[in-house]
C-alpha cells in the first residue's frame, strides 16, 4: 500500500516554534478572552487551558459556552504580522514539489490564515487542498470524526494510505489509532507516540522515504 494523502498541520509544522507566530497568536487570544469575558489575564489563561484540553482548540470552548462568532474570534486573534514572523522556506517547497501524494492542510485555524502562513513561506503552490474548521464543521481535532472528514475530502477511505504530520501529539494519537501513519514534528516529547519523530518539517521525506514511492492503483 502506498501513501496517497500527506495531511499536514498549519501552525508550529509547517514553520518552526521559534518563529513566534503562534505565541503572537496566544496573546491575541488572551486579549479576546480579557475583553469579551471580563476575565483577568490569569483566568483567561486558566479557561483557555481548560477548554484547549475539553475542545481540542479555545475556540471551540468559547463558541459551545459563550456563542462566541467563530469568524469574528479567528480574525481577531490572527491579526499578527504573519509576514514579519514567517520567511519562505525554498528547501521545503522543494521537498513538498516531489511528493507523488495529493498534499493537503490539515487545520484547527481557518482557511484565511492558512492561505497567509503558506503564501509567506512560499508554498501556495505545493498545496492542493486545505481542510480548515469550517470544512470540519467545527468538530476539530483531536476528535476522530475530524480525520475521518478529511480524509472524505480528501478522496481516501483508507488510513493506511495516509500520513499525518502534526507538531502535537495528541492530535496524533486518533490518526494512528486509526491506522494512519503519523509523524510528530518539532520539540514534542521524544514518547510522542508517533510513528516517526522529526524537528523540522523539511525532513519528512527523509524520515519516511516511502513516500517517495509512486501511487499504485
Ligand atoms: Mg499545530
């Protein structure tokens, strides 16, 4: 069986942790939760953990117990100077250009932000197709009906021919229940539960060089 779908996470995958985008983006988000609930910085750190932990995203706490507009929320909190942060990353381009499999995004954030992070590393075109929250419903990950929609919109009905690369591990762990093969990316715990471990996303291929294998059937 060869891979036919690599999904890949947006934020802190395609870019490293250093780059400092996704703490821009929880400060945005504290600042959101400050002024919409009245809370102290503390106790918007404190809910936001909370419902990160329940809901798989802060979003998905706030839309369920503060009907919080999930478009409203999103471009609040990705209002950071993504083009200051991120540089256009060739190398991964390259890598991203040879693989046989259709190359989706795989994502918690939106299409929007999504569309900004790939144009700013310079992989617009290497991507084929983005599964965002909206295209999820609003059932994100780490739930498994989100993996089990992407990979509907995505055209597979079987895991094993499906790689996820994800930079946290617990949004890896219903991919592999599933049978997928996934790939935890960055500092995360050497114990991810991963099947292979990379820091950085530009060495995927080399980690897992049966993606290099053309699509049969
Ligand atoms: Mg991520």
């Amino acid at each position: 069986m060869s891979y036919r779908v690599a999904f890949l996470d947006l934020d802190d995958t395609l870019y490293p942790p250093a780059s400092g985008v996704w703490n821009a983006i929880g400060e945005r988000i504290q600042v959101f939760m400050m002024d919409r609930l009245g809370l102290s910085y503390e106790q918007a750190t404190g809910l936001r953990r909370r419902y990160f932990e329940e809901y798989g995203t802060t979003l998905n706490g706030l839309w369920h117990n503060h009907a919080v507009d999930p478009q409203e929320y999103l471009a609040f909190v990705h209002a950071v100077p993504l083009e200051e942060m991120l540089e256009r990353d060739p190398d991964l381009a390259g890598m991203l250009r040879e693989l046989p499999q259709q190359r989706v995004v795989f994502t918690n954030a939106n299409r929007q932000h999504a569309e900004r992070v790939l144009a700013c590393l310079g992989i617009t075109h290497e991507i084929d197709a983005i599964v965002d929250l909206f295209a999820l419903e609003m059932v994100n990950k780490p739930e498994p009906a989100a993996y089990q929609r992407a990979m509907a919109l995505a055209g597979v009905d079987d895991p094993a021919a499906c790689v996820l690369a994800d930079d946290l591990p617990r949004n890896l762990h219903p991919a592999r229940s599933m049978g997928m093969t996934t790939v935890l990316v960055g500092p995360g715990p050497a114990d991810g539960g991963a099947d292979v471990h990379i820091q950085r996303i530009n060495d995927l291929v080399a980690a897992l060089p049966r993606l290099r294998e053309p699509i049969d059937g």
